[in-house]
C-alpha cells in the first residue's frame, strides 16, 4: 500500500508538470499569414469559332461532378481500369509515398509532446581506505527509479509547430499527388484501351481490303493470261495486294505493341476476354461539360498539390523566423532513490530534478542565410503554383479547341468515306465495262483506302479528346 501512495503522488506531480508545460507550450507563431495567389490565367474559357460547340449544357455533367466510373460506362473498360489501379506499380508507389509523408508528419508532430521516460538504475563503488575521508575502505551503493521527461523543447515561437505544418502540408502535397497520378493511370489505361481497338478495326479493315485485292488480281490476271489486259494492269494490282500485305503485318505488329502497352499500365496480362473486338464494339465515355468558369481548375489535384507546397514553404519561413529567438528546454524527473534496493519506495527516499535551459543565439550568420532561403524557397513554390495554374488551363483550352472542331472533322471525313465508296465502285464499273484503264481503279482505290483509316482514326481522336479532357479538369471525385 506504502509502495501505491508513493507511486500515486510521482503520478500527480507529473501529470501536473505536464498540464503547466502544455499551457507553456501554446506560445505565438511567425510563420506569415497564408493568402492564395490570384490566377494567372482568364477567369472564363477561351472564346471562337474552335469552341462554338463546346459551350456548357444543363443535360451534360460536369467532369468534376463525375466519377470516373461514371464517366467510363463499358463494362469490360471499367474491368480492366479496376486491374490497374489494384497492380500499377506506379500507382503503388504513389501510396506508398503517401504513406511515408504521413510517418514523417507524425514525427513531427510528436515534437510537440514531450518524451517520458522511465528510467532505473544501480550504482555501486568500491573507494580504497588510502582515498577514503575516513581512512577504511568502503562500498558505496544507490539504487534509483525515475520517471521523466529529458530536454523538452517549450515551443514559446512556434518553431516547432511550424516545422510540423511544414511537415503537414508535404503529406497534403503526397496525397494530392496519389490522387493526381490515379487519375493519369485511369486516363491512360482508357487511351490504351481505345488504341488498341482502333488498331484492332483497322487491321479488320486491312485484311478486308487485302482479300478483295488478292481477288481482283486474280481476275486481272485471268484477263491478262487471255489478252483482255495488259501487263501494265497485272503489275499494278499486285502493287495494292503488296502494300496490303504489308500494312496487315504493319497493324498485327501493333495490335501486339497495344497490348504489350495494356498489360503495362494494367501491371498484370489482361484476360483475352476483356480485350476490345474493335472500336465500335467499345461503349465511348460520356459527353462532359468544362462549366463556365476555369475557377474549376483549382480543384485540380496538381495544382492543390502546388498550393499545399506554398503552404509548406511559409511554415517554413515561420520556424526560420523562430530560430532568431531564445529555446527553452527543460529536463524534468521525479522518482526514488536508496542505498539499497529494499528502501526504493520507503518514506522519505523521493527524488526530484527540474532543470530549464535557455539558449540565447547571439551570432550565427547561418541563420540569416537560413531565413532568405525560405524567403526564396516561398517565392519557388509561388512561381511553380502558377505555372500549375497556366498549363492546367492550356491543357484544358487546348482539349476544348479539339473538341469543338472534331465533330466537324468526323462529320466532313464521313462524308469524304462516301463519295471515295462511290468513285470507287463507278471507276471498277467503268474498268470492267472497257471505257477506263486500271489507273482509275487504283487511285480510287488508293483514296479510299486512306480516307477508311483517317476515319478509324478520327474516331479514336474524338474518344481520347474527351478523355484528355475529364483528366485536365481534374477528373472528378476519387472513389
């Protein structure tokens, strides 16, 4: 019971000590105050004959307002999405970053606490009666038991907490980039995707074109072998069933690289059952709107991660500040002491130390040069937060530019598809009918075959236009 009463009153006296450290601790702060940098960039999206058809609509969403799940709606796309933000190893480090940043921040923090600290310990010395005061030899013994807290500095100047808002504002940036680089993988994995099914249609359509080439050189060459045509022809059709053929190796040899590129992103082989047949077969993302105002941007994960970093950089210039006052610590313990270890908690054998430090800087010429680079190191993080700003708001003009003339192309490409199908069958007509020579079969053909891959291609420009576009804006929520 002795030994309890002695333990409960150690305990009062510190928990006590430490309450008055803790009010103690409160002191002011240096750090400036933080205000936003303005934009420099319009406070509206560009204006034109390029964005006539990209002006906002109440029927189509925000991207920010649209998960990615939402904005991807095919199946086996979201599938295969779902695969590359569980495996990419890109993705995985950029957790694991984060979750670096927040150890570091909780070291930090703990600056704050101070560290207590039970401590026991045994002395005992023999002193020869030549160098003992009393002339006989003697053993000397001491048995102690602390609890303390060892050289704890009182954060008077807010050098401490502003180190930890430094620390703070790093894992903040950490975590802005995780998100930012998931939305990049979510993007890329979808422009992967509709490359490969575009490079897969176009390979359909090539080996299409090279059968059909095979068969009218077989029948040109009927013709040739019975006079009816001339060599000149014959040479000229196995021109188009070469360049065939070569083209269809040229799109296998793709197709292979498209899906080396997937499995990549993906971080593990995809199914073959999830791979696109073609790009028709591919539900294309939903319509997105860039609303009214580029205010938008700001949500974007970069550029939060910019402004997170400005914030950490005027923590910063608060704790440079802070170096050119005074530090207090203090060493504190309470605890028992005795000659011999039966006698540590009897009456009368508590101890107690309390030791204040105060280190007054009188020269250091280190820390003024420490204070003009955190002056400076603020100004960095200013520059490079509306650099942030700017190139967000090119990658988003520039989508928007695309995305109001594609529809345009698409339409004006189909069109030219058309008429270069009819040239086409006229010229074979009029060849076989005698009243052309092969020449007009083979530049029809030659346009026609041109103008099918530039609108496979046009296609895939108008899909990853828009995706390019829910990744400059931000990408929407992070679910």
């Amino acid at each position: 019971m002795q030994i309890r009463r002695r333990l409960n009153k150690m305990n009062k006296k510190i928990i006590l000590l430490l309450v008055v450290m803790f009010f103690l601790a409160n002191g002011c702060t240096m750090a400036p105050q933080y205000s936003r940098p303005d934009a420099p960039v319009p406070s509206e999206w560009p204006t034109g004959p390029a964005y006539e058809e990209t002006k906002p609509s109440p029927s189509v969403p925000a991207a920010m307002e649209l998960p990615w799940r939402e904005f991807i709606p095919d199946e086996n796309l979201r599938k295969v999405i779902e695969a590359a933000l569980n495996n990419n190893r890109d993705l995985r480090l950029a957790a694991l970053n984060v979750e670096r940043a927040r150890a570091y921040y909780g070291i930090q923090r703990a600056e704050l606490l101070p560290s207590v600290r039970g401590v026991g310990s045994m002395y005992k010395e023999r002193t020869p009666a030549d160098l003992s005061s009393t002339g006989s030899a003697y053993t000397a013994k001491r048995y102690d038991v602390n609890l303390g807290i060892a050289s704890w500095e009182i954060d008077f100047f807010g050098r401490i907490r502003n180190l930890k808002d430094t620390a703070l504002e790093q894992y903040l940036a950490t975590e802005e980039a995780r998100r930012s680089a998931q939305i990049v993988l979510v993007s890329s994995v979808a422009q992967a995707y509709m490359a490969l099914a575009a490079d897969r249609e176009a390979g359909q359509m090539v080996t299409s074109t090279l059968k059909t080439q095979e068969e009218l050189y077989r029948l040109i060459k009927k013709r040739a072998d019975a006079g009816m045509a001339s060599e000149l022809d014959l040479r000229q059709a196995q021109s188009q069933v070469d360049a065939a053929r070569g083209d269809a190796a040229l799109y296998t040899q793709l197709v292979a690289q498209d899906e080396n590129a997937l499995n990549f992103l993906v971080g593990s082989p995809v199914p073959r059952e999830l791979l696109p047949v073609n790009l028709k077969s591919v539900t294309p993302p939903r319509d997105i709107s860039a609303g009214l105002s580029s205010a938008a941007l700001l949500s974007r994960p970069d550029i939060l991660a910019a402004e997170h970093r400005l914030k950490g950089a005027s923590a910063n210039i608060g704790a440079a500040r802070a170096a050119f006052f005074p530090r207090i610590t203090l060493t504190a313990s309470a605890g028992t002491a005795s000659d011999e270890l039966s006698g540590l908690f009897k009456s009368g054998s508590g101890t107690w130390l309390f030791s204040p430090q105060v280190v007054v800087p009188i020269f250091d010429a280190r820390t003024w040069h420490a204070y003009d680079v955190t002056k400076i190191e603020k100004e960095i993080s200013i520059a490079e937060y509306e650099k942030a700003v700017q190139t967000a708001f090119r990658d988003v003009a520039d989508a928007l530019a695309e995305r109001g003339t594609v529809s345009q192309r698409l339409a004006a490409q189909q069109s030219l598809v058309n008429a270069l199908m009819a040239t086409h069958r006229l010229s074979e007509m009029r060849y076989h009918k005698g009243i052309d020579s092969y020449l007009s079969v083979l530049d029809a053909q030659r346009s026609l075959y041109g103008a099918e891959k530039g609108l496979i291609m046009l296609r895939l420009a108008g899909i990853n236009n828009l995706i390019t576009l829910y990744k400059a804006l931000g990408g929407g929520q992070d679910n």
